[in-house]
C-alpha cells in the first residue's frame, strides 16, 4: 500500500516536472504567434538580434523578418507624336542643356555694361568681345544683346576652347554687318562665329542683318546645276549685265552670316538671319543640333545665300523654321547623318538639297535623312539629291515625306551629271545612290515633275514612289514628262503623272564600289 503511493507521488511529480519544461516553450510559441511587429517593439529581442547579427551573417533566408519597401509604380511615358499623329524623333543636344531662368547677376552679361553703343553708326565689335570673355569664364552664363538696340559688329569670333559650357547667347537686338570694305581686309568665309563650344544657345527675337547686296552685285548671274534643264518658250537667251561700279567695293571672298564650328549641343532659335553675303547658317563639324522657329530672309536673285547649311554634322533637328533665300533653303553636304527635318516653310529658293557630292573626285558619304511635313513654293526644285561625276561614296537612307508644292520647276530631282559650269568631263566613278523614299507628294509643278537622270555605272537603286500628284503650271516654260535614266525601284501606288520610265527591280549589273571608297 505504502509502495502503490509513492508510485503515485513520484507519477504527479514526473508530469508537474514536464508540465514545468514546456511551458515556456509554449508560451514562446504564442508569442511568436503575435507576430513580428511585436517582436521587433520588444527591446530585448531586437538587442538579441543585433548582437547576433554582429557575430554572424544572416542568410537570405532571413530575409523575411525585414518589412519589404513598397515598390514604386513604373511610370510608362508615351512617344511625342506630330499632328499627323506619326512619330518625332527628338535628336536633342546630350549635353547638359544652357541654363536660362533664374540667373545671379554673376552670370548675366549686357553688351551695354561693356561699352556698346548700340547706335548702328559706332564700331560695337570690342564691346562684344568683351562681354563674351567675361561671360566665358562662368558656366551656364548669359551674353545679352538688348531690343531696341542696333549694333554694327565687325568680323568676330566667339571661341570657346577654355569657355566654361552652357552660354546662352540672347540676342532681342539688330547686329548689322559692316559693308566697307576695310573691315573684311582680304575677304573671311565667315561672319559671325562660334567655335569649339559645348552647349550654345542662341535664342531671342533679334535680327542677325549682313546687308548683303553690295556683294551681290559683283556677282554674274548665278547659275545651278538644273538650270540647264529650263527652256523658255521664246527661247531667248538671258544677257549678262554690265558689272557695275560696285564691282570692286567687296572682296570676292563673300562670308556666311553665322557659322557654328567643332561644337556640341547646339540650339538657334527665334532669331531672324537675313540680307546675308553668302550662306544664312553654317554647321560644320558639329554634334546634336537643333534648330527652330526661326526666319531665313534673303531676295530670292541673292547668290548663292542658302538658308541652312550642313556639312560634316551628325544628330540634327531642323523644325518650325521660314527660310526664304537665292540658293537651297537647306543644304545637306558631305558628311551629314541622322539629320531629321520637317514642319518647315521653304520659298523662294532652291528647295532641299542634299549636295552636291563629290566634286574634284572627292568622297561623299550622306546616310538616314529624313524630310517630312514640309510646305514649298515659288522654288526651282522641291527635293534634290545632286552628285558630281568622277566621286565615290553613297547616298542611302533617304525619306521625303508629306512635301507640299506650290508652282515648283522641278520637284523631284535625282542628277548624278550635276554640273554648275557649262561643260563637264564625263566619267566612269560616280557617288552611289540607293535605298530613297517619295511618299505623298503633290502640288503643282511649272517645268518637269521628276527627274532621275543617275550614273550608268552606278544607277540609282530603291527608288521608292507612292502617293505622287503633281500637276503642271503652264507658265513662261515648257513642260516636259517625267524622265528616268538608269534608276531603279518600285511604285508602291499609281502615280499623277505616271511614271513609267522607273524600271522596277534592281538592275543586272551594278558595279561595287571599293572598301576604299565605300562609307
């Protein structure tokens, strides 16, 4: 009996023993069940954890005892489309873009503080000169030529090797040119001048006058390469004047009114350019360009006055632009790719020009052009790609699109045999022309609607047409079809007038070029 007792005492103690050793546990799993943001408000346990952390790593595993960080929503921004509901290619400068507003008045720099008179009589050059190198040695500072005002400047040259990037050159202002002839000495190719900047801005609703028809006077009638493909109905022959007695007042050498040089991350915007010797608006050697809203003006007998000229430029956006001038309205030389243009007004003058190309058996290479959304009227051609014979590279990657035409001698022009003299030698070498696009065309025309006149050695190949209505002017020319001479490609849609003389396909035999002379 005593025995069956203690059996029993020593059973209750046994059970209250483990009753004891898992109870904690127990009550450790409730606790845990409160979860972790309980733990982590309780000072203890974090202290554990923390000591624990400093000895030992914690794996990927744990992890899940860190709260995660809300993710942000992915903001997706759609594509800038133009009217047409098509995309743009914006080819903005990669550079940090000019600072405008707000400025300290460490960085603003007024041609008045400086001396400028601003009366047009009184030479204003020095004045100039010296606010830019103030305005040089502080990054993203303002040069400001003030409205109102006008300012005759000499030749003059905005260098910017040591310049500080970013300048903002505002000029709501008139600068007149000089036109005596002392000021240009032996005669410059330029003007106005800006070399070797990073970022440069010009903006601002001002005049930018190069009073050019002193120069234009020594001129003999200028003469294009396509002016040998109109004949007037009289026939009569156009005499050339006598020169006057102006002749000797300018030197032969004419400059272009503003040029741009060796820079990246250019913009020209708002401002007018007119009445210049030679050239609007050079580019050369420059990157990421972008040109808009701004006026071309210039009589439409001035000279070889192109309004926008490009040579050896990459990455160029030209819109929103009026350029009325004597010579191309824009001008795209040897060089050039990644040039998009559109939304531009163009007349009078010699419409868009690629070239010419390869003169003196030079190399030519001009890739991805595109014209689009482009108004012309009153000019000699509409779109033209011009070579020389006896060059060697390549045109390819052209589109011309949405051109309207109002009264336009030729408005589609391919001419390997481009010639401004009155005879040229033939030869076998030619700058290759492939891979062009016409879509949707129209207008009216007053000589000949197409003319592809390309090398025998090297035809024209690709040539795309879709959407072409051109219908004649009859005026004081005569009128002519529509001429093909080896070029190659597809009609993508009937054609007003048919062009039948496009031969579909691609031709048996085309000669390729070296890698010597290939782009």
């Amino acid at each position: 009996m005593i025995m069956r007792k203690c059996l029993r005492l020593r059973s209750i103690t046994m059970m209250m023993l483990v009753a004891v050793l898992v109870w904690p546990v127990t009550l450790e799993t409730c606790i845990a069940r409160r979860g972790r943001h309980w733990r982590h408000n309780n000072r203890r346990s974090s202290d554990l954890s923390n000591s624990l952390s400093s000895k030992k790593p914690k794996s990927p595993g744990n992890s899940h005892h860190k709260s995660k960080p809300k993710l942000k929503p992915k903001v997706i921004i759609p594509p800038k489309v133009d009217e047409n509901n098509s995309p743009v290619v914006s080819r903005l400068p990669k550079v940090k873009p000019p600072s405008l507003l707000p400025l300290n008045e460490s960085q603003v720099f007024n041609v008045m503080d400086f001396g400028a008179k601003g009366d047009g009589k009184c030479d204003d050059t020095k004045a100039f000169e010296a606010a830019w190198a103030a305005a040089c040695k502080v990054e993203a500072s303002m040069m400001i030529i003030p409205s109102e005002y006008t300012f005759l400047v000499g030749p003059i040259s905005f260098s910017g090797p040591y310049c500080q990037p970013n300048i903002v050159f505002q000029l709501d202002g008139t600068i007149i040119a000089p036109t005596d002839s002392k000021s240009w000495g032996k005669g410059l190719m330029w003007w106005i001048d800006f070399t070797k900047l990073i970022g440069i801005k010009v903006q601002g609703k001002g005049v930018i006058d190069g009073r050019g028809s002193d120069w234009w006077q020594q001129d003999y009638p200028f003469i294009d390469g396509e002016t040998k493909l109109i004949i007037p109905l009289n026939n009569s022959v156009h005499n050339t004047p006598p020169r006057s007695e102006f002749d000797l007042k300018m030197q032969s050498i004419k400059p272009t009114a503003l040029r741009f040089y060796g820079s990246i991350g250019v913009e020209v915007s708002g401002i007018t350019i007119q009445n210049s010797p030679q050239c609007h608006l050079k580019f050369d050697n420059c990157g990421n360009v972008v040109v808009h809203d701004m006026t071309v003006s210039s009589p439409e007998d001035s000279p070889n006055t192109d309004g926008i000229h490009l040579q050896n430029t990459r990455d160029v956006l030209i819109h929103s632009t009026t350029l009325s001038c004597g010579d191309d309205c824009i001008s795209i030389q040897t060089g050039c790719s990644n040039v998009y243009i559109h939304n531009v007004n163009c007349g009078p003058g010699h419409g868009i020009s690629i070239g010419s190309l390869g003169k003196d058996s030079t190399k030519a290479c001009v890739s991805n052009i595109t014209v689009r959304d482009v108004a012309m009227h009153d000019t000699m051609t509409g779109v033209r790609i011009k070579t020389w014979q006896g060059g060697v590279g390549s045109v390819k990657g052209i589109l011309f699109s949405n051109i309207q035409l109002n009264q336009v001698q030729f408005p589609i022009v391919i001419d390997q045999f481009y010639c401004d003299h009155t005879t040229c030698k033939n030869q076998t070498s030619a700058v290759s022309v492939e891979g062009v696009t016409y879509e949707r065309i129209k207008g009216t025309y007053t000589v000949k609607p197409v003319h592809f006149a390309c090398s025998d050695n090297f035809p024209c190949v690709d040539v795309q047409l879709s959407a072409i209505e051109l219908r004649p002017v009859q005026e004081k020319y005569h009128l002519y079809d529509p001429f093909c001479w080896q070029t190659f490609g597809e009609l993508n849609s009937p054609t007003l007038p048919p062009i039948d003389c496009l031969q579909i396909g691609k031709p048996a035999r085309n000669r390729v070029q070296s890698d010597h002379d290939s782009c």
